[in-house]
C-alpha cells in the first residue's frame, strides 16, 4: 500500500557537534526502569540494594558486545571482505537481542559465582525488567523506522492500522509504502510478558522458574513476529535465525523447569523460603 511520507525526527537534541538520538535516549529510559524495578526487588528480598548496579557495570558492555558479535556471524558473508572496522561499527547499526541475552546470562553467571549468590535468584528478579526494558526499548526501533514487517495491504490498513495513532501509522510510512508495525506487535507482547511476570511473582513460584517462564513467553511471541519482519538474519536458505533459537529456547527452558524439578534442583521458592514435599 502506497502512503505519504511524514516520518518523526529521529534526533532528540543537538548540542553543537554533539547529537543525541531518540534510539539512544529509549534505550537508556528501559534500562533505568529495569534497574530501578530489580533494585526494589532485590532489596525487598533481603539483598543488597545495589547488587544490580554491581551487576549491570558488566553485564551491558557484556550484552553489547555479544549482542554485536552475534550479528557479525550470522552477517559473515556481508563482513568477511571488509575491514575491523566494519566489524566494529555498531553506531551503524546491527546489534541482535538474542546476542545481547547471551552476554548478560553468561556474565550474570560468572558475577553469582564470583558473589556467591544464587543465579537463579538473580535471573527471577530480574526477569521482569528485563522484558519491560525489550517493550520500551522497541519504540527505539521505530524511531529510526526499523524493525518493521512487511507492506501492508490496503484491506488490513483499513479493518485494523488506521485505527492505530496517526502518529504510529505515519512513521510506517517508509519510502512511500506502509508497513506493519512489527515493533508495536512485540512491545504490546512484552507488556502483557511483564503483566503475566508480575502476577506469577506474586504467587511465589520455585525459584528459577520466573526467568524460564520469561524464556518462554518471549520466545514464543517473538517466533511469530520474525515471520513478519524484513530484517531477519538467516542460518541457511528461508531458516530465520531468530525462529530457530526461540525455539530452541522454549525446548530448553520448559525441559530445565521439569529437570529441576524431577531432581530436587528447585526446591526453594522465589522468596528463598523451602518447597515443602
């Protein structure tokens, strides 16, 4: 479907030869909230209040540079030729989420152990946070007009996005042609994944098992929004990266929650009281 472009700014502020973009400002907004929820959790809990501080001075560099690793290999043929320097430009663009979960798990294991504090207990608290920070951090996404499925025909315009906000509708509008707002699909998907997060809490499941549960919503939301959006990286052929690890990770984390289960590894509650038998 053809439309007229009337695209937002995607600059913030300019400072003289400094520029502050929306993306950037969205990103740091969802990572503050995240924070600032898992340091009220965590000290709710009988922690240290600033245990996450702790964690996220190493576990962002950990996630962006995982993050922009993951994207290089599934982009090889798209790099092998240029230099480290195109490897290394993240500021044009190509980070990958899966990539960024990658880093922050593995250094959030090495930081439990090094801390000797349990890493599922730090995965639950901040399991909330983290997809509260993916539903914010997607509008960043559609300030620069990315992330976006494919065009939209002029009967779904007209049964469904002409309903949305003319400002969303308007920023669709990209050289011309309409597309499905795919960035809004998975932060409305997000949002309901942290509703669902919350109300689990509060019935105080096993430990580990909010994060899995996390896992699992995302995953499964994010399967079917990548078949929709014209941004995919691929393993082979059609075999889009992103469907293929949501996948594996809902086989994953639903066969860790009945691993640890089966062999008494949870038998501890969210609130660090015992399961009892």
């Amino acid at each position: 479907m053809t439309c007229e472009v009337n695209a937002l700014s995607r600059v913030f502020l300019e400072l003289g030869p400094f520029t502050i973009y929306w993306y950037g400002v969205i990103i740091a907004t969802g990572a503050y909230l995240g924070l600032w929820l898992a340091m009220r959790e965590s000290q709710r809990l009988g922690l240290k209040k600033d245990i996450f501080v702790d964690l996220v001075v190493f576990a962002i560099p950990a996630a962006i540079i995982c993050a922009r690793i993951y994207y290089v290999i599934f982009e090889w043929d798209r790099y092998k030729n240029g230099s480290l320097i195109d490897i290394l430009a993240i500021w044009e663009g190509g980070i990958a989420i899966h990539g960024a979960l990658i880093g922050a798990v593995i250094t959030a294991l090495i930081f439990a152990k090094v801390r000797n504090i349990s890493f599922w207990q730090l995965a639950d608290i901040a399991a909330p946070s983290i997809i509260l920070g993916q539903a914010i951090g997607r509008w960043g996404n559609f300030m620069n007009q990315e992330a976006h499925g494919y065009a939209v025909s002029e009967e779904f315009y007209n049964n469904y996005m002409q309903y949305l906000p003319d400002f969303i509708v308007q920023q669709m509008c990209i050289d011309g042609i309409m597309y499905h707002p795919t960035f809004l699909y998975e932060s409305l998907w997000n949002i309901l994944g942290f509703a669902f997060l919350l109300i689990l809490r509060r019935f105080n499941p096993r430990r580990g098992e909010l994060f899995l549960s996390y896992v699992i919503w995302y995953s499964f939301g994010r399967y079917f929004i990548e078949a929709m959006r014209t941004d995919s990286l691929y393993i082979i052929a059609n075999l889009r990266t992103a469907q293929v690890i949501s996948i594996v990770l809902i086989i994953l984390a639903a066969g860790l929650i009945m691993y640890r289960r089966i062999k008494n590894k949870a038998n501890v509650h969210y609130d660090g009281t015992k399961v009892k038998d």
